[in-house]
C-alpha cells in the first residue's frame, strides 16, 4: 500500500540523506520524508472515492510538502497519471498508469536514460512490466512484480558509475561518480 510505501522510506531516510551528500546537496531525505509523512496524514486524516482520486492527492501533496527538484517530479507526475485508473485497477490500467508517469518524468525532468537520475530506475521497470504484458499477459501478479523490481534494482545500480548531469547533483562534477543516485534508489524502495 501507499502507507507501507511511506514507511519504508521513512525507514529509509539516512541512507537517502547520505547518498544526496555524498552526490549533492544532502537534502533528499529530509525532503522525502515531508513528502512520506505528508502523504500518510491525508491518507489517515480523509475518505477517498476512487483510486484516482488518491493517486491525484498523493502528487498534490508531494508537490506541496516536498523541497528540491524531486518532489514536483513525483508529485506532478503522479497527478498527470492518476486518470490512467480511472476505469478500474487492473494489469493494463496499472501498466498505462506506470507509462503515463515515466512520461511525464521524463518530460519535466526533461531528461533521458543515463543522466543518473530516478528516470534511470523507472525507465526499465515500466520496459519490463510492458514487455511481460506483451508476452504472456497470464503471468501472476507476484512473478510480474519480481521481475519488475529486478529490473528496478539493476536499474538503480547502473546509476553508480554515472556523472550526474540533472538536480544539484549535476553541479559537483565528476564526484557523483561511483555513488547510486538517491532519486533512483527512492524508487526502487
Ligand atoms: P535537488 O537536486 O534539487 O537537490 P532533490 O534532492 O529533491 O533535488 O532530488 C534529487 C533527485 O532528483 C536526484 O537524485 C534525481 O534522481 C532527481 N532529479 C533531479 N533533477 C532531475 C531531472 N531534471 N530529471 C529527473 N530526475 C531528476
Ligand atoms: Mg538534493
């Protein structure tokens, strides 16, 4: 759930601050930790009618609460592709929903594959969650999720040997290199 989400990065917010140090300006896990506790507040606090309606107020709210480049990449991104399950959550509004936000990571961001940035973690999960769609659209929920997260995770390690060219991580030249970037990691988490 969105909550356990939350929780998990909540967990999850030194390691988050340590790796923005180590590349950037140290503030991605005090901002994602707004945005977490932000969200789990309006989750706890109100009732909501349909599924899009809680994608849309989750973005809202990561815009609002979260500082830095990453909260308006998250939260707009969301909002723009919450109407993706508007008709229902199944597999193919699922993957339309995960489309809808890669593209509009990748359109805010303006960024593509390789700037070492959290477009390089959602970039190959959406591939992969499309591509077994197209397969074989049997495949369970569980072994679908495995395989996405596998490529979540080897997408988030291939940020490691990058040079930041995005964020405020993109201003300390070359000293990214050889650290995961934290928006990449936040995704996989
Ligand atoms: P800032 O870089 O402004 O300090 P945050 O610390 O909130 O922003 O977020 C940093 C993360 O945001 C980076 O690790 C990267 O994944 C992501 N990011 C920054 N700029 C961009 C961009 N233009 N496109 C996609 N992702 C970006
Ligand atoms: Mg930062």
């Amino acid at each position: 759930t969105i909550a356990s989400t939350a929780d998990q990065l909540l967990a999850a917010e030194e390691t988050l601050t340590d790796l923005d140090s180590q590349i950037g300006d140290a503030d991605f896990g005090v901002n994602i930790r707004r945005g977490a506790e932000a969200v789990k507040d309006e989750l706890e606090s109100n009732d909501f009618d349909a599924p899009e309606e809680v994608l849309y107020t989750v973005g809202r709210i990561l815009i609002s609460e979260m500082a830095g480049s990453s909260g308006v990449l998250f939260g707009k991104s969301m909002m723009e592709a919450s109407d993706a399950v508007e008709d229902g959550v199944d597999s193919s509004s699922v993957i339309a929903f995960a489309e809808k936000y890669r593209d509009n990571v990748a359109e805010q961001g303006s960024v593509a594959l390789g700037a070492k940035t959290m477009f390089d973690a959602i970039q190959p999960t959406v591939l992969v969650l499309k591509r077994i769609q197209e397969i074989d659209d049997s495949v369970s929920c569980a072994e679908v999720s495995a395989q996405a997260v596998k490529a979540c995770e080897y997408g988030a390690q291939s940020t490691i040997p990058l040079r930041a060219k995005k964020g405020r991580a993109s201003y300390t030249e070359w000293r990214s290199v050889g650290h995961p970037d934290p928006g990449a990691v936040a995704v996989l988490i």
